[in-house]
C-alpha cells in the first residue's frame, strides 16, 4: 500500500486496531469454514491476535495514555475506562494462551476478545482520539515515533519470549 | 285392437328411435334399433346404469380402520364412448370446436406451450382477431370532428387497459419468479412414498418464486425483509407447494396473530407509510409486546434480511411437517434449501443506496444469472425425527418461533433445485402464480403446528379474491401436470369443457367416473393419534413450551460471528432509532435483555438508552436447558459456496487516457471466471487509450454507481487516472466499494485515486497482513494481480476493515 502522508499517534495506534480486526475477522472465517479450509490452522491466528494486543496494550499504557491524560486534563475518565477494558482483554489473552489449540474453546475466547477489543476500540475511536487530536499541546506526530519505537522494541520482547 | 303386447319388430324398431329422441320422459325398457346412434346411446346407458345395481363401497365408509384404507370406487366400463358424451352431435366437427374430448384426458394440463403467444409475421388485430387497419386514431365524424360511440376498436382497447390490474397479494406482493426442475438424490422409499423422491435422478419441474414481505408490488427489492422462497413443485400426483421462507422461524407462533401482525409491519394505516419497511412505530410496538418474535427478530436483524442474491439464501419450509411412506408410516420432517452458490449478503448502508439506484437489484440479478446461463442451484435437506425423539425435545416442534438445532438433527441432503428458465410474461407467471401451503401430495402431511393451520386456509382463500374466482388452478402457470378430474364445475373464468352429463360421485351414468382413487393411490391424511388426556379438549391455548421465548434467540445470537453480531446490533440500533417513540425502543431493548444481555446493552448504548431498562417478565420462568447452545450451522459464514464468481459483477473505471492493455487482462480473466466485469467510464461510449485499441464504456459513473457491485477495478493509466480524480463520482464509488468492504484491485497510478478518496493511513499494517481485499499492482503485473483479485472476490467480503462508525 503506497505510502502519501505520515502517520500521527492516533493512526498508528488505529492501525492496531484494524490489523487485529482483520486477524479475527480471517480467525472466524477458518472458524466456521466448512471442508478444506477448516483444516487449516487457526491457533497461530488467535496467537498473533494475543502478540499484537500485548504490544499494543503496553505502548497505549506506557506512552499514550499517559501523554494524553498530561495534555488532556478532561480525558482522565476515558483514560481510565480504556486501561479498564485492557485488563479485561488480558484476562482473556492469558485464556487463549493456555488454551494451546483450536477448537470450540478456543472459538468462544477468540470472539469473546473480538467483542471486548471492539468495545475498546470504540472508545478509543469515538471519545479519546478526538480529544488527543483537539488538544493543543499534544505534539502526536512526535508521539507517533515514540509509539514506533517502543512498539519494535516491545515486538520483539514479546516474540523473543 | 291389438291381439298382443308383442309388437312387431319394425314397429319396435321405430319406437326405439322415437323414444331415443327426446331428453324427457321414456319407455319402461329400452332397445337399439341398428344404425341408429340415439338409439344405442339410450341402450347402453340402461346397460351400464343396470350393471350398477347399488354402491357395493357404501359399507365401507364406516368405522376408524376403513377411514385408513378407503376403498377405491366402483365403476362399470362403458360398451362404448357414446353413453358418457354429452351430446350426440360431438361427432360433427370443425376448425372451432374441434373433435371430441379424448378419453380419461384433461386437455388443460398440457405444457405452457398450449397459450403460448409469438405474433411474429402477424397483423394486428382485436380481441375478436380482427384485423386492425389503423391503431393511430379513434373513429371521429371529421378529422377535427367528435369520436364516435360506435368506435369498437378504440372501447375494446380502452376497456382491456382499464381492467390490466389486479389486486396485489397482501403479503409477498413484490416477488420475482423462476422455472426449472428437481432432481432427487436417490429414493427416499423408508420415508416418503411423495413422487417427486420416487428413484434417483427422477426429475420433476418447478416454480419458484422469491419475494419480500412487507413492500407493495412495485417496491425495492433491498429491504430489510424475510424473502419469500415459494417452490411449486408439478408433480406427476399433482402440485406441491413449498411456501418457505429465507428463514426458518417466524413472528408468531399461532394464525390468530397474522393479521395483527401484517396490519403492524405494513406501512401505517392513517399516512401509508413507511414502504418497504418494518423500521416503525406499529411494528415495533407489537412485536416487542409479542415475545415470542424475538427469535425471529434476530433473524430479520441479521444480513440474512439482505440477502446479496436470490441465489445466494437458504430457503426453509418453517414448520414441521410430515413425510409418509406407502405403509402409512410417517415421520416429522424440516425442509432446507441450501444455495449452492453460498450464503452471502448485502451490509445495510449498500441496501439502502441499491434501492434508489436499483430498485429491481434481486429481480436483475436473478433474471441475469438464469440469461447468462448460471442457473441458481439449491440443494434440498431434510431434517427427519420421530415423535418419540420430538416429544424429548426441549423445545416444541409445533412451535413456528423454534428451529431444530442441526447439531440435533443433522441435515440429509436429498436433491437439487436448478432454476434454468426466466418467463416468458411477468404477468402471465409471476403475478398469476398462486401458491398455497393446502397444495400437498401423497407421501406429505401436516404437522399440527396452529401457525400452519391458518395458512392451510388463508392462501386458497386470498387467491380466490385475488386471482378473480374458484378456478385460479386453471391458469396455465397452477395446472398441473397431472390429470385433473373432479365435479368441481362452473365459477368465473372456467375453462375446461366437461363431457357427459355427470358432475357428482357417486353416478353410474358416467360408468361410475371420476371414482375415487381409494388409499393405495390417493391422499391418505395421517391418522395422528391426539393425547388421550383433559387438557386435549376443545382450548383457545398454546402448549406450555411455546412460552420460552427467549432460549433459541440467543441461541442464534451466540452463534454469530463477532461481525454477524455487530451487524445484528446496529439493524436494532437503526430500526429503533426510527421507532418515534422512546418507550417502545426501551421496551425492545428490555426484551433483548432476556435473550443477550450483551447485545441489549449494545443497542441501548447506540440509542442512549441509559440505564438499562429492567428485563421484560418471562412468561416461563424457568425453561428446559437448551441440547445445543452453539450452532455455528446458524452463521452465514457456514456456507461459504463454491467460491464461483458467476453472477457476480465487477466494475473496470476508464476514462480517455487509461492503460488499456492491463485492464483488458484483467477484464478477460475476470469474465473467464462468469463474472460479468463491466466498464464503467466518466461517460459511456468508446474512450482513447494510452497504449492502443479504444476501449468501449457500457456504463457510466453516472448511471451504474459503485454499490451495485461486488468488486472494483481501478486503472492505471496518468491522463485517465487524472481524469477520474476530477470527476466526484469517482471518490463515491470508491468510498462505496471500501466501505462495503469489497475487493479493489488498483492498478498502477490509480493507487492515488484511493489517496484521494481517503484511504486511512490506518489501513497500511493491515495491509500487510494481506487481507484487507486491497491490492496494488503496476500494470505490467496485471496477471498476477488478476488471480489475487478473482480470489479476493470470492471471498464475498473484506470485513476486517469494518469499523462502526465507518472509515470511510
């Protein structure tokens, strides 16, 4: 995909969002496929889904979430709902780690993620990114390459463990 | 004076003729006189009368176990054809009246090409058949001068014209209709001795007819609706209809109900609004008092309300019926039509443009795909169980709100359905097409479910106001294919021509015909036993199961996939939030608390509804655990198909100044694979290339937008891409085809098309996931691309890139 502008803290951390939809969107689809393709491993799927959730939960605590609750003094509540939803989300990731392999188990806590994270993401999308983006004093092109930064070094923490 | 009672033979001769001369009034014994037709007509049916002395089956229609095995009827063989005429002179023929009817034969159910009409090479002529010489000018007494009375021509064409309608069906009024033909898997002898399940690879044809709900006849196809899926099946033992549903449960679980509930679906009774619709106060407010519709309400709220096809949708028979076998035994069936081509639906932002800028999607779609010879092909499944395993059934199988899991049941497939012919007259076929639930045949039976009850009565009886009188079965698209035989006589508009004079049974002056076909032949109801017990007395009340209200709703719900689920939510949201009044959302929502409070709180958020209104009282308290609360069969992801592109349509943007060359490769791949991939140009017409040959625009952006379909393909080419980027109906299309989650192939250039547009920056790690259903390629790779893309648009939808509100 062709590249035409930078990306600002909000996309990026948008990006997250939608590569995770899209994983458990394909994660359903093997899910309930019949024939040749519900041969085909989902657990590495559901995995995936659990990496990208994990580095995304640690940048979003450790360096947007406080920047926006510094540079937005009305965002605190948001704030905290969000860190909120994301332990429910790693409750649910620890789940899907012990789980192993695919099955129906597997099937329920992968969508029962799906459910939490869309939540999540609404939130996000519809209350706290357009506070970051209105605040004056937020510099999120700034903020986006510190997310970058910790996103790769956290990416293979999480891959080198 | 005579010396004798014994007359001479010329005079008994004489007197055999003159008796045989008059219909009043004759001697007490009758003789033929040689040669003489009167005569030995009279003769015969003395001896055919006498040779009936009484009705020898009259003993056995008493008692319980002959009602089981009716006898057939008697009769005696006429000496010849004359005694069952109705008149002498049938023997005088001519081009009108033709010969005489052909023995044991109904002329009426030859194929349709008995009133087929081509007037290729004809005049034009009255309904009279006389020719017409002028058809420009009514008859006037000078050109400038009056028209006159006596003008016939002019009144004759008038008065058709002013009679062309007729009423519109109540419900299902705007529907679009199919012919092809069943074909069995094999015998189904242990289950069914139903004929068109006689021997593998019999065939039998159909009917079909798909349809919505709630819209008048000339309204959108994309409404959120149930479709009709109504099969006449033209069986050698006469009609079968299959009044199914693209849904397998319903609103209600009684007929009493129908018309409460069609009066509150339908537009409002004071301003004949909303068309098309059920996102409305009436409805709302009788559903959510009813509910037992909160099964079916998830149905309907689900994308299986906007089906992408008729072909595309599973079909469903909704109750319980019978299959019996020819030693009597019968069992409990569920019918599935399962498409071949998968289940894939619409999402509802794209419904609703379709149905301003294509009112007649459905219709199209379907006409085009049996023109373009990809026939629509169903599979036909049975779920069969007994009585005894019912009667263990957490749920009532007479209960129309109620499926049966298929994790319980499981489906057996038994034959296909390929839909190979469009009508030839919408009139004469789709709208005079009657099907009726009574329409059954032997090996087939009713279950006792109240719902089915009521439609056993009410489609004979709206045909017979609809269609103009009693013998709408002899409109040429309801004949059977059987013979039909009967005393059903007279009422408007009849057209068989009985011979003989015997309309009633029993007779013997028809030699004893029509007899009645007696059990080895004819139908034979199912003698089911009722329960011996109190209760089982004549009762205006449900069975106590039928209260779960609530079990198999959210059965379905937690059998959705996470995006199936959102799309569930947001129809609540939508239909609601049109819903003027508050109590009635908060009342829906309180309902939905009892099947998902997941999905209730999601709704009440996307209404601000805040609190949570307390859950409706249950009518059950405490109903039978569920056998199955999973059912992945319930998703549409479960039948993804054969993943072919046929019937699909793909548009190709161009512009003057395009690469040609690349997307003439990818429209050639597209179309080897039965996908109909269209040009659709800033104007349509032919348009200068960049590298060579012209290429022909068949549509504009304009007149085809982006929604109608299913995938996009976008050119490279700097001059052509430069000239769509200026044209705003571009970025529309594109904004469409992304948002609908379609597949885009953008070649070369045209990436910055989708810059433009407003691709998010967001999409790039998705991007290289590589499931997004966006693909870029230069144009010298359009091959490659090609294949990645005609995979992509069998994948239906991209949905991951789906956010709520959307990106784009």
């Amino acid at each position: 995909m062709p590249e035409h502008h930078a990306k600002d803290a909000c996309d990026l951390l948008d990006a997250d969002h939608l590569a995770v939809k899209h994983l458990f969107v394909e994660y359903a689809r093997l899910a309930h496929a019949p024939g040749a393709e519900a041969g085909r491993d989902r657990g590495a799927i559901a995995l995936r889904i659990c990496d990208e959730l994990t580095v995304h939960a640690q940048i979003e605590e450790e360096i947007f979430y406080p920047a926006v609750r510094e540079a937005v003094p009305g965002a605190a509540d948001v704030v905290a709902e969000a860190e909120q939803e994301h332990g429910q989300a790693k409750a649910l990731i620890a789940r899907i780690r012990d789980a192993g392999s695919a099955g129906p188990a597997m099937d329920q806590l992968v969508a029962d993620l799906a459910r939490a994270i869309e939540d999540h993401v609404k939130v996000e999308r519809d209350e706290l990114f357009p506070k970051a983006r209105a605040a004056p004093g937020l510099d999120l092109a700034a903020l986006a390459q510190r997310l970058a930064q910790g996103q790769q070094s956290a990416m293979e923490a999480t891959t080198e463990a | 004076m005579p010396r004798s009672t014994k007359t001479p033979v010329p005079a008994k001769r004489a007197a055999a003729k003159a008796a045989a001369r008059n219909t009043d009034s004759g001697p007490s014994q009758l003789s033929a006189a040689l040669s003489d037709a009167a005569s030995n007509k009279m003769a015969q049916v003395q001896d055919m009368v006498a040779a009936m002395p009484d009705n020898p089956t009259k003993p056995l229609e008493h008692g319980f176990a002959n009602g089981l095995k009716p006898p057939q009827g008697a009769g005696v063989p006429p000496a010849s054809r004359l005694p069952t005429g109705s008149t002498l002179s049938e023997e005088n023929r001519s081009t009108k009246t033709g010969s005489a009817a052909a023995e044991g034969v109904n002329a009426t159910i030859d194929t349709l090409d008995r009133v087929r009409v081509d007037a290729g090479g004809r005049v034009l002529t009255t309904n009279q058949g006389v020719p017409v010489a002028d058809n420009q000018n009514s008859l006037k007494y000078g050109v400038r001068g009056p028209a006159l009375l006596e003008d016939f021509i002019l009144r004759e064409k008038l008065t058709h014209f002013d009679h062309e309608r007729i009423p519109e069906r109540i419900v299902h009024a705007r529907g679009s209709g199919a012919h092809g033909f069943f074909e069995s898997y094999e015998a189904l002898p242990d289950i069914t001795r139903a004929a068109p399940f006689q021997a593998a690879g019999k065939v039998t044809p159909v009917f079909v007819r798909f349809s919505t709900v709630q819209g008048e006849r000339g309204s959108k196809d994309t409404a959120r609706d149930v479709r009709g899926f109504a099969v006449k099946f033209y069986t050698d033992e006469g009609n079968w209809d299959l009044v199914g549903n693209n849904m397998p449960v319903f609103f209600i679980q009684d007929a009493m109900k129908f018309p409460d509930l069609v009066h509150a679906v339908k537009p409002e009774p004071h301003h004949q609004m909303p068309q098309a619709a059920s996102a409305h106060d009436t409805f709302w407010d009788f559903v959510s008092l009813m509910p037992e519709s909160t099964h079916m309400l998830m149905w309907v709220m689900s994308d299986r309300a906007i089906p992408r096809s008729f072909a595309t949708m599973q079909g469903f028979g909704v109750h319980t019926f019978r299959m019996v076998n020819a030693a009597g035994e019968s069992v409990f069936v569920k019918f599935h039509w399962t498409p071949k081509a998968g289940t894939h639906s619409l999402v509802w932002d794209e419904a609703v443009k379709i149905s301003g800028a294509d009112p007649d999607f459905h219709r199209r779609d379907l006409w085009e795909r049996i023109e373009a010879g990809h026939y629509p092909e169903y599979e036909l499944g049975l779920q069969v169980f007994t009585e005894e395993q019912a009667e263990q059934f957490s749920f009532d199988i007479l209960d129309a709100t109620k499926i049966v899991p298929e994790e319980l049941v499981p489906v057996r497939p038994v034959g296909r359905m390929v839909l190979n012919r469009n009508p030839d007259n919408f009139f004469a076929e789709t709208e005079q097409v009657a099907f009726c639930t009574a329409h059954i045949v032997p090996g087939l039976d009713f279950s006792n479910d109240p719902l089915l009850a009521g439609r056993i009565h009410s489609y004979v009886d709206t045909q017979i106001s609809r269609l103009g009188g009693p013998n709408f079965h002899e409109i040429p698209i309801n004949a059977p294919v059987a013979q039909v035989h009967n005393n059903q006589r007279d009422g408007m508009h009849r057209q068989a021509i009985h011979r003989g004079r015997v309309s009633y049974e029993p007779n013997s002056l028809s030699g004893g015909c029509p007899f009645q076909a007696g059990a080895v032949q004819g139908f034979v109801s199912v003698p089911a036993r009722i329960e011996a017990r109190e209760e089982q007395g004549k009762v205006r009340a449900k069975p106590e199961k039928f209260a779960d209200h609530y079990t198999q709703a959210r059965l379905f719900f937690e059998s959705q996939t996470p995006v199936e689920q959102d799309h569930i939510a947001n129809a609540f949201r939508f239909e609601l939030s049109k819903v003027t009044v508050p109590a009635i959302r908060e009342r829906t929502v309180a309902m939905l608390r009892n099947a998902s409070e997941v999905l209730a709180k999601k709704v009440a958020t996307g209404l601000g509804i805040d609190p949570l209104p307390d859950p409706l009282p249950r009518a059950l308290a405490d109903p039978a655990p569920p056998e199955v609360t999973k059912s992945p069969a319930l998703s549409l992801l479960a039948r993804p198909g054969d993943g072919s592109l046929k019937g699909r349509k793909v548009a190709l943007l161009v512009a003057p100044g395009v690469h040609g060359a690349s997307l003439s490769t990818v429209q050639e791949a597209v179309v080897a694979q039965g996908a109909v991939a269209r040009l659709v140009g800033t104007r349509i017409g032919r348009m200068p290339t960049a590298d060579g040959d012209a290429l022909d625009a068949d549509a504009s952006l304009e007149n085809e937008p982006g929604f109608l379909f299913d995938a996009l393909v976008l050119p490279d080419g700097d001059e052509g891409v430069a000239a769509l980027a200026q044209d705003g109906h571009t970025m529309e299309f594109i904004k469409d085809q992304f948002r609908h989650c379609k597949t885009i192939l953008a070649l070369g250039a045209s990436h910055r098309l989708l810059a433009q547009a407003g691709l998010p920056l967001s999409m790039d790690k998705s991007h290289a996931l590589g499931t997004t259903g966006l693909l870029f390629a230069d144009a010298g790779a359009a091959a490659a691309a090609a294949a990645e893309f005609i995979a992509g648009v069998a994948r239906h939808r991209h949905f991951g890139r789906e956010m709520d509100p959307p990106l784009l």
